[in-house]
C-alpha cells in the first residue's frame, strides 16, 4: 500500500498581512487552475491570472511595467533576449512582399537579421544612413512597411536625424521603430518624439550589471501590440523569472548609474582627447562631434555612457593598449557596471569587408568604451596608461 504520507505534497504559500519590500522570484513553469470554468474565464479576459510561463509571468510584468514607466508607455512585453524583442517586432509585423529599412550602423546581429534571414521570408531589406534623411527618403519603396533606427549608432556615435525620419515615417504611413538601447529613457523616450515600438536590449544598462539577458519591446497601438506579444508567445521568446528577478534589482539603481557613467564618460572623452596617439575621440557633446548640432535637441545636452575613440598604429597598438590596460576589461558588452572596453573591427564588426568597416570609419585602432561607475582619476589614469603604452612602439 503506498503511504501517502511520504510523499511530497503541494502546500499552500502562508498568508501574511504585509508583503515582501522586494519582489519573489516565481519560477512556475505551469499555474495550477481550480476548474474548466476558471481557465475559460482566464483565457477570455474576464479574470486576470497566470496558465502558463511561456504565455507570460509575474516577475516578466512587474519588470514590464517598471520599463514602460521609464518609456512613457503602456503595456510592454518582455522577451528572453534584446534579440528576441528584435525579432518578435520584425517577425512579427512584416510578410513576405514587405520592404524593411534600417540605419546601415544598427547593431550587428540586427543588420544580420535583416539581411541574412528576413529575405528567406521573402521581405525585403535595405539599409540607409539615419543621419541622412534625404538619403533614406530616396531609398524608400511603395512596399516599405517599416523602418528600424537607433538615435546613436554603434560604434561611431553618430546621431540620427530622428525628427526628419519621424516626419517621413508619419507622412508615408511607415511603422518607426527605435532601438533605444544606447540612449536609454534617462536621455531619449522614441514615443515622444513619434516612434511606433520601442525595444531594448534590457541586458545592458538598464539591468546593468552583466548577469541577465534580456529585452524588451512596446507598440504604441495597442492591437498591434497584442498582436506582437500573442506572436512572441508562439515563437516562445519568454524570459527567465530569475534573470528578471535580477534586471528588476539592477533596475532600481538605472538612474544612479546612469548619471555617474555619464558624468564619467565625458571626463573620459576630454581626458582621451589630450592624450599622445589618440586620433580623435567621439562624444555626443564634444565641439568637434560630426553630429553636435543634433546633441541638444535630442539628447538634451546628454552625452550618456559610450564613446569612442581611435589611436595610431593600427591592430599592433591596440592590441597593446588591451594588455596593458588590464582593469579595463576587454569585453564585447556595454551598460555593464564597471567600464568595458570593445574592439569592433575583431568582434561585432568582424563580418564587414574591410572596405565597409573603412566606409564606416572603423580601423583596427578603433575603439569603443562603455563608462562605468568606478572613480573617475583611477579610470583615466588606467587608460592614460594603456594608450601610452599602445604607441611605445609606433
Ligand atoms: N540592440 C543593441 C543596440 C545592442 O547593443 C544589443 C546587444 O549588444 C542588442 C540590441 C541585442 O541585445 P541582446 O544581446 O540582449 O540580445
């Protein structure tokens, strides 16, 4: 005879009249219903609750929730990946016959899924320089259904004409995506100044701190929206409770970080700008930035947390520079907490010609910085130190 009881048995969560200061983790796969009835009412609307994981859960919404306020907006959906809220908004809004136009600077898995994947579909894609509106206009087609930006570019820092694109968009009836993962909402919310849908890889600053991957993605129409998010439910792009659980945490302290990267990096960028061997720095609010005139009106004057910069000597100096700067973590990440250093032409732009990395002014001695929040005198001594050490021998 079985002995019921030794065997593990469901117990029911302890009531308690106040509640936890810090979000549970829930990690359910699968939500236990009391009858038919209650999954019919569920799976209509007529009462709110959780089925299952993939369709949706709590740690998913109430990070959801959290980014929607910073974003202005109403009802966004989180996907497992920045990628994920990529695709869920490309897959889910085009077909095949559709043109899709995008900045030829948007990230490199984005570029690759516009130009490798979504013509097996038989959607057509074209890329364009953003801080060219007249350019793009030219390159538009009676089929073009959308366009995907981001307001500053990878890795050249270069900002996008966004009010002219926004205009262009409107006027054609053309769906604006905005990838606001460099900006940020503490710099630049896309609905406010006429975006569609907003996505993010919420795996960079806004979590912050390098331990979940994550994305996020928000139509302004919100048929479109349902529509996205029973799309991305299909393709089963859900996140993880635990790492949303994490982005949640990292969240909290987004502004603080934010602000002190910042605040760093524009120290970092006139730090480097003197520095012996430094070709040119790029800045959002640097004089000498080819997109300055923009800075104010879009960023309100803020620079952010990346920049970039280049040195002579080519891939010998920077291969010196990345050993001999050995705190400056050499990683192809940003938003982490402390500062990370990226090297395009070996790592996101390594599948471009030589000639195309050349077009975009990416050289073997071409780098990327993501500013963390570490003292800013031992972060500037420690790349003082590192280019110096990159031109000992140029
Ligand atoms: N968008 C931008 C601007 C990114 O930099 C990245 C990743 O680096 C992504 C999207 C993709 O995000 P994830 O790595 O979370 O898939």
């Amino acid at each position: 005879m079985t002995d019921r009881a030794a065997t593990p048995r469901f117990v029911p969560w302890p009531d308690s009249i106040s509640r936890p200061l810090v979000s549970p983790i829930q990690p359910a796969a699968v939500y236990v219903a009391e009858s038919p009835d209650m999954l019919d009412a569920q799976y209509e609307g007529r009462t709110s609750g959780y089925t299952y994981a993939r369709e949706g859960h709590p740690n998913a919404d109430v990070l959801a929730r959290q980014i929607d306020a910073l974003e202005g907006v109403e009802g966004g959906w989180i996907c497992g990946s920045g990628m994920a809220a990529i695709s869920a908004v490309l897959l889910g809004c085009l077909k095949s016959g559709d043109h899709v136009i995008g900045g030829d600077q948007l990230y490199g898995r984005t570029l690759r899924l516009m130009t490798d994947e979504l013509p097996r579909f038989g959607i057509e894609t074209s890329l364009g320089d953003t801080t060219d509106a007249d350019a793009v206009a030219q390159a538009l087609r009676p089929n073009t259904k959308m366009m995907v930006i981001e307001v500053v570019s990878n890795p050249t820092i270069r900002l996008a004409d966004v009010v002219a694109l926004a205009a262009l968009t409107k006027e054609r009836g053309i769906t604006l995506v905005v990838d606001n993962t460099f900006t940020t909402p503490r710099s630049f919310r896309p609905a406010d100044w006429g975006a569609d849908i907003v996505v993010h890889s919420v795996t960079k600053i806004l979590a912050g701190h390098s331990d979940a991957t994550l994305g996020y993605f928000a139509a302004r129409d919100p048929d479109l929206q349902t529509a996205l998010i029973a799309r991305s439910v299909t393709m089963g792009l859900t996140p993880s409770a635990f790492d949303c659980w994490l982005a949640e945490r990292g969240l909290m302290s987004f502004p603080l970080r934010f602000d002190r990267s910042e605040q760093n990096a524009e120290r970092l960028a006139t730090a480097l700008a003197e520095m012996p061997g430094v070709r040119r720095v790029l800045y959002p609010t640097r004089q000498d930035h080819p997109d300055h005139n923009r800075t104010g009106a879009l960023l309100g004057q803020r620079g952010g947390h990346m920049l970039s910069f280049e040195i002579e000597g080519g891939r010998a100096a920077a291969n010196r520079l990345t050993k001999a700067g050995a705190t400056i973590a050499f990683a192809p990440t940003l938003g982490d907490i402390g500062t990370t250093l990226s090297h395009p032409a070996s790592s996101s732009h390594r599948g471009l010609s030589a000639e195309g990395r050349e077009k975009l002014g990416i050289s073997e001695g071409f780098f990327r910085v993501s500013v963390g929040v570490e003292d800013p005198d031992a972060l500037i001594a420690e790349f003082a130190h590192a280019v110096a050490a990159s031109q000992s021998e140029v």
